[in-house]
C-alpha cells in the first residue's frame, strides 16, 4: 500500500515538473550501510525515493563523497547540537555523539547528558536513549552512559560461535544458536579452547553444481550445498568444475554464444543455458515496457517489482535493487 502511494505521488511530481536532468543531487543511506547519490528534483524526487528504498535522506547538495552514514547529531554543553559529525569528530570537539544518522531534530532535541542503553521486549537494544523516552516506549532504562554490548548484550541481537559438540560454525545469531541446541558464544570459534570439538572447522574449497567455486568453506557447507568438498585448506577447484558451461553472453556489440568464463572476463552478462536465438540480451537497460524510452511507467514498474523479484532487474544481475534504480535514472529517455 505504502509503495502504491509513493509510486502515485512520484508519478505526479514527474508529470507536473516535465522530464529534465538533475542539477542537484542528495545522499541517500540505505538500510545496508551504504550511500547513494540521488537526483533531488529530476527527473524524480531523490528524498521521495530514498524513502521508498527505506533509506535515510542527508539533504539536497549533499554527497556520498563527503557525508558518511555514520555520521550523526553531536551535542555541546547541552545547549548546541551540530549535525553530520562523525563519532571521532565530535567527541575530539568535546561533543556527545547522539548515534549514527542521528539528527538535531531528534535524538538532539534536547541535548540531553543522561542518555543510555534502552532494551525492549529483551531482544532490541537501543542507544542513546534518554530515561523517560525508553519508559515512554515500553523499555527498560539500563542507565546513564550505558552502551547495548557493554551493559546490555543479554538484550541485543548477537551473533558469534555455536557449537554443536562435532563442529563449530561463526557468526550465528544467539537465539538461533541456542533454539537449535547449540552453545553459544559471543567471540569467535577459536575461543572455545575448552571444548575441542568446537575449534573452528578446516576450511576449503567446494566445486557446487559443476559450476561455482566456492573456496572458503567448510566440509559439512559444502555438503550442505551438495557440492563436492576438495580437502583442508585448498584455495581452488580443479578444471573440471565449471568447465564447458556454454550461454548466451551480452556484450556491448551484441549476443554472443561463448562459455561463461570467457564471458566473465569480457567483461558481458552470462546467461547459463540461454543462445541467441532469440537474443535474450536487453537492447535498453531500463526499458521494462518495451516501448523503446525509457520513462516513468518504466519507473513504476521497477518499484512494484523492488526486492521482491527480477522483474525490474536493469543491471542484468537477476534482482531488483537501488543498483537498477540508478541504472534506469542513466537511461532516462529514447533508447
């Protein structure tokens, strides 16, 4: 529904403001961490978009290149809030850095000096939470200058070394670890050194499918993608894995018909089992219609389909995401 209306709203603003370039643009955080510069009028409206990929908007004329999404608020005295200072920055300055992409208008409001760690329903943890909004919330205050790792790792979602008795594996969330009947841990598996079965696995290379090679796993992930496991410590497969695997490759000169390492290194898209006939390569990369422009109905077509399939895929990767948003913004016109 809420993408139903953003794409509604979108498509008015570029009905009414006419199809134009861009002279200003923003950076936009996405929810990954990463940062992306967008148009902040035309052809689309960079902070309505931004929005729609769930991201944080920085502003109009400001950049990936000089904001960084873990920036945030910082509070002087109390009385003074600056805002897009990194944590180093601003504790140097004698600020208090109120949290990561946080801003002046919110977490800053007040400046406050008696912030902390706030868990709610014991298994979210927020910091840089002042008492009486954690209560308002529903949470439990854990107390001033409090952080969620250091005073609260009971109440945020963790990850680090499970291990079933046989084998050890990393980076798994603790709930998960111990719903499965494992052991957790918040380090790495090296530091269950009282339970030798839980030493970190050898790890390997695995051949999948005959065709990827995957060279740092264990023996039983390997199995668990019933691949074929090559030994401890290997870094390669042998040739015969993902040898004579033959696709249709598109190129900028066209369809080719090649196998697909002498695609990769063509630097073309692969597409495994497909030829060229019929070419099954994109002649306009944003073109989703087929109408040989590429406009706003294409635009609307790619945000019905975002993260949910390829449907709107631009980029020729098989998904749906920012990177096909920015490769169809490129391509906005005749084809």
């Amino acid at each position: 529904m809420l993408r139903s209306i953003a794409s509604t709203i979108l498509m008015s603003t570029l009905l009414l403001t006419g199809i134009a370039t861009a002279d200003e643009f923003g950076a936009c955080c996405l929810p990954d961490g990463s940062c992306t510069d967008l148009p902040d009028d035309l052809p689309v409206d960079g902070e309505a978009l931004c929005d729609i990929l769930q991201g944080t908007w920085l502003g109009t004329g400001t950049s990936c290149k000089t904001s960084a999404c873990l920036d945030g608020a910082c509070c002087f005295m109390e009385v003074e809030c600056e805002p897009l200072l990194s944590q180093e920055d601003c504790e140097s300055a004698g600020g208090v850095f109120l949290g990561e992409l946080s801003t002046c208008e919110n977490e800053g409001n007040y400046c406050r000096d008696d912030l902390g760690a706030c868990c709610l329903d014991f298994q979210d943890c927020i910091e840089q939470v002042a008492p009486d909004d954690c209560s308002t919330i529903g949470g439990e205050f854990i107390g001033i200058d409090t952080t969620c790792n250091e005073d609260a790792p009971w109440c945020a979602i963790l990850f680090g070394a499970c291990c079933f008795g046989e084998y050890c594996l990393e980076q798994v969330e603790q709930y998960e670890c111990e719903i499965s009947g494992g052991t957790f841990w918040y380090g790495p598996c090296e530091e269950f050194t009282d339970v030798p079965e839980c030493v970190a696995s050898p790890r390997g290379a695995c051949c999948v499918d005959g065709i990827d090679c995957e060279t740092d796993v264990t023996e039983l992930e390997c199995d668990q993608m019933n691949g074929v496991y090559y030994g401890d410590d290997t870094t390669e497969c042998p040739p015969t894995c993902a040898v004579n695997v033959f696709g249709a490759c598109c190129l900028d000169e066209g369809c080719s018909y090649m196998p697909d390492y002498i695609c990769l290194i063509s630097e073309g898209t692969f597409l495994p089992g497909e030829d060229c006939n019929p070419d099954p390569c994109p002649t306009c990369n944003g073109d989703l219609d087929g109408d040989d422009t590429v406009d706003v109905n294409d635009l609307l077509m790619l945000l019905s389909a975002y993260g949910d399939d390829g449907s709107g895929d631009c980029d020729g990767d098989g998904d749906t995401d920012v990177n096909d948003v920015l490769s169809l913004i490129n391509a906005w016109g005749d084809c």
